[in-house]
C-alpha cells in the first residue's frame, strides 16, 4: 500500500478487541520500538511497550484521554520524553506516527492517548515510577468492520484552509499549487491525525519554502499535532521521489494567532 493510500485509509481505533497480541506480532512490535529508539535517542525520546494494559488503563482512567476518557487497550506505547524541549515532542511524534505505519503492516490497530494533564501519582503507578510521559500509542487488533460499507471517518477541512501563499492571510490558488504539482500531495496531507481533530497546521509558501505555523497553540499537544504533519510530509514526497528537509528559521516569530514550528523545501 503506498503512503497515500495509507494516509487516506488510516483511522483512530478506539475500540479493541480485548485479545492479546499474538507472541509473534508482539516481537514485531518490540523490534519496530527498538530500531526507532536508536533514532530517537538524539532528541532524547525513549519508547516503552507495556503489555499490562489493564494496570495503565486503571492508573489513568479519569485523568488520561480526552476529558479523562481513557482509552482501553490491552497493551500502549509510552513516548517517554527523558529531557523536555520542543524538539523533543515534536521529533518524538515524528517517530511515534512513522511507528504507527510500521505496526500497521502487521494489522495492529491504534489511537493516540493525551495524557498531558494527568497527575504525576497516576503516571508513576501507569509506568513503573515513570512519570515523563505524555503521550501513549493504545495498540491492539482492530474489531471486524461492521459491514453496510460504513466507514466512519473523521472530517478534514479543505486544502485552501490550511494552506497560505506568501503570509498567513493569504489562502493559496489550487491553480498555482496545482502548477507546483503539490495538490495532491496537500490533499493527502488533511488525512494526517492531530489533537481533537482540530487540523491546526498551517503552511505558507515563501519561494522556495513551505513555513509551518501552528494556529492557536495550545501547548505541548500541538508540538505532537506538528511532528505528525512533518512525518507525512516528508513521506508523501519521497514518495514523489522527493527529498525534503525540515529546517528553522531563524528570522521568524510567534504571533498571537500562530506559533512558528519550521519549514521545509518543495
Ligand atoms: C496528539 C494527539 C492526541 C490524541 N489524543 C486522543 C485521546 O486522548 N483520545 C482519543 O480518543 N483520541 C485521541 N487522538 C486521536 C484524534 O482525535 C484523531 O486522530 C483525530 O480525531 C482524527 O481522527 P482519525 O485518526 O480517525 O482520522 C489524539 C491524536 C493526536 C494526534
């Protein structure tokens, strides 16, 4: 399956079936973890697999999840941030969601877990004293599809509303991102997950660049929002033989409506 049809395709799941992992899909896993925390050790993002699902699920329930909705799994990954910075979150996502593709070959089904404002108590008694984790990955087999062809998507919002030509008030032309031969690649992009499904990216084009702006930060569940929509980026356009490099700008600043995260060559 290629990285569109995957982005296309790809949807939360919320619902487990309260089996195990199978022992060898579980070794998969733990391989998938242990090649991407020889990446991210650089931003100090360590990823751990807790297989008791129902001690973390307890732990949190209440504090976890949207308004203390948490979400129940049989097993979670813990995106354990050692020294917090922005980079950190934001290259920690990168690699989470690049795992979620990975785990998704072998039909391991997820959803991203907020677990930013529980209690310190509460994620210590989660994670063995750990107590720097935000973010969770629930894992686990998706339940059969109900049938009747339903499909039950979330809502994206439109290419021109996220992306901006030379200031953030300026919605792009689809004829000119059509020229650039990036339409596509756009369309593809609002598939990309992100907090509440509030699709806070922002891209504007500046010659030879696309700067991407976070609108109404909200603090470190948006840096997550951000590294997942860098993820996609960069693997929709190698898949357009594309190479692209994230970089910062340093002649850029925060407004009150956008928060500066990057840019990125086209
Ligand atoms: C950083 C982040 C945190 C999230 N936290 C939760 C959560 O706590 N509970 C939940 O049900 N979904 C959570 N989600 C899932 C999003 O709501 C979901 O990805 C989004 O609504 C788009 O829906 P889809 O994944 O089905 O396409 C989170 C997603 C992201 C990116």
């Amino acid at each position: 399956m290629s990285m569109n049809e995957f982005l296309e395709n790809r949807k939360s799941i919320r619902d487990f079936k309260s089996k195990d992992l199978s022992d060898s899909d579980l070794k998969q896993v733990e391989s998938v973890i242990s090649d991407i925390n020889k990446l991210s050790k650089e931003y100090s993002v360590e990823y751990k697999l807790y297989n008791d699902g129902s001690k973390v699920y307890n732990a949190l329930e209440g504090q976890g999840g949207y308004e203390g909705t948490m979400i129940k799994a049989n097993h979670y990954i813990a995106m354990q941030v050692n020294e917090k910075s922005e980079e950190a979150f934001i290259f920690g996502a990168y690699y989470l969601e690049s795992m979620i593709t990975k785990l998704d070959k072998f039909k391991i089904g997820s959803c991203w877990v907020t677990i930013s404002k529980a209690s310190e108590e509460s994620k210590k008694s989660a994670f063995d004293g750990n107590f720097n984790v935000d973010f969770l990955l629930a894992i686990g087999y998706a339940p059969n599809e109900l049938g009747f062809g339903k499909k039950r998507f979330s809502s994206r919002i439109g290419v021109e509303d996220f992306v901006c030509d030379g200031s953030l008030s300026v919605p792009m032309d689809i004829d000119k991102l059509q020229n650039y031969g990036l339409d596509e690649l756009f369309s593809y992009l609002r598939f990309a997950p992100s907090t509440k499904n509030e699709q806070p990216w922002r891209f504007v084009l500046n010659d030879d660049n696309f700067d991407l702006y976070i609108e109404q930060y909200k603090g470190v569940d948006n840096l997550i929002d951000a590294g997942i929509v860098m993820y996609y980026y960069k693997e929709l356009s190698s898949y357009n033989n594309i190479d692209v490099n994230w970089f910062v700008k340093d002649n850029i600043s925060d407004t009150d409506k956008f928060k500066y995260i990057a840019s990125v060559n086209f």
